[in-house]
C-alpha cells in the first residue's frame, strides 16, 4: 500500500465525490457529528466528545466529518499508533443509508493510510440481537480480516477485525494502551483482556497472519 497517510495534514479529502474534513469543535456540523456520535454508539463503548476533541489536539486522534455533495453524511474517528492505527467509531448518517457511505469511508482509509488499522466490534458470540453480526459481515465484505481474536474491554466483550493484514493482541494493545496512558484517571490495566479462542482460524486470515509474521521478521532482521 503506498504511503499516503493523512496524519497531521489539515486540507479535506474526497473520494468517489465523498468529502472527509477534519473534524474539530468550530466546525459547523459539530452539532449533527455530536447526535450521530450519541445516537450510534451506546453509552458502554461511547467516549466522552471532550476526550476525543483533547485527543484530536494532543495529536493521539484523528476526527473527520464526511459529506457527500456537501451534505452531512457520517463520521470517521481513528487512534493513532506506531504501527497501527485503530477505527475507533465509524458511522453514516441515517438519512444517506442507501449510498453507500460506510463502504466509501472505508476505501478512504485503505486509500490514505500506510499502516494497518484495527476495527473492534461487540462480540458476535454474545450479542442478544443479529446487528453485530450484520455490522461483522459488512465489514468483511469490505476486505476486513477476522483476527480470530476476541477482548474484553472495559466489561464489553468484542471482536477484532483489521486491514490489510491481520494483527495480534499485543499489536492491539501496544496501540491502546500507548493512547489510553496519555489519560492516567483512566484505570484500563484491569479492564481489558484477551479472551479465548472460540473457533479455528480460517485458513485464510492462518496464511496472512504467516505472512505478516514473515515481513515482520525480514524487517528486524
């Protein structure tokens, strides 16, 4: 994937007519990214905005609006690591369900980053209702990789999914825990765990994960 990172770069983007701006509290959509961040996310795996806006200027963040024909059309919030990023909140305003918008912000981020990034989503295995499993096949019909590997985070079980290679939880937590020590009245050291595997690796995401341990070798040797 060629290096076109858009860390620290201020000018918005477009894809496929999409428009992404960066995303900061002048902004005058702040409102309507404020609702559909409360209104998409539940209060378990929400952030307070005010520590994503102190995350955003500390440089640890990265919060993006996007608009399609310059109408309000979701939000893109990303953790940054050194050798990963994590897709922190994804999500399409309901009005503009139907073009296709959570897919274009997701060819944005294959397009315009040189690092892997990492999607958690509520665990399939122990949700009440069929939306993280919708949201897991949305994702992997986009390319995601399942990890085959599941947390437990702040009592939230969930799952790990990445582009365009598969990580480890080490890799996950090295991110995590790297943003989260910028907030020390967070207690996060007892609040997340790696979970047993549930199921085989697919012999898909077996092979990329060999790959990847391959590069990784060859590059610190």
């Amino acid at each position: 994937m060629p290096a076109k990172s858009q860390t620290n770069r201020e000018p918005s983007s477009k894809t496929d007519e999409l428009e992404l701006r960066p995303f900061r509290r002048s902004n005058s959509e702040y409102e309507e990214v404020y609702q559909l961040y409360h209104d998409a996310f539940p209060d378990s795996e929400r952030k307070p905005m005010e520590m994503v806006l102190q995350s955003v200027q500390k440089g640890r963040m990265e919060a993006y609006s996007a608009f399609d024909h310059n109408e309000f059309a979701g939000l893109l919030f990303l953790v940054n690591g050194q050798q990963a990023d994590i897709l922190d909140y994804l999500a399409v305003n309901p009005k503009l369900r139907d073009r296709g918008i959570g897919s274009r912000l997701l060819s944005w981020l294959k397009d315009h980053r040189s690092k892997p990034f990492i999607i958690e989503i509520e665990s399939t295995f122990t949700a009440s209702d069929q939306i993280p499993a919708r949201r897991k096949a949305f994702y992997l019909r986009n390319n995601m990789i399942d990890c085959n590997q599941e947390i437990q985070l702040f009592g939230v079980e969930m799952e790990l999914l990445s582009y365009p290679t598969p990580v480890t939880y080490d890799q996950y937590y090295n991110v995590l825990s790297s943003y989260l020590d910028t907030f020390p009245q967070i207690d996060y050291h007892n609040c997340l765990a790696a979970l047993p595997l549930r199921q085989e690796p697919s012999k898909r995401t077996s092979s990329l994960q060999e790959d990847y341990r391959e590069q990784t070798e060859k590059r610190n040797s």
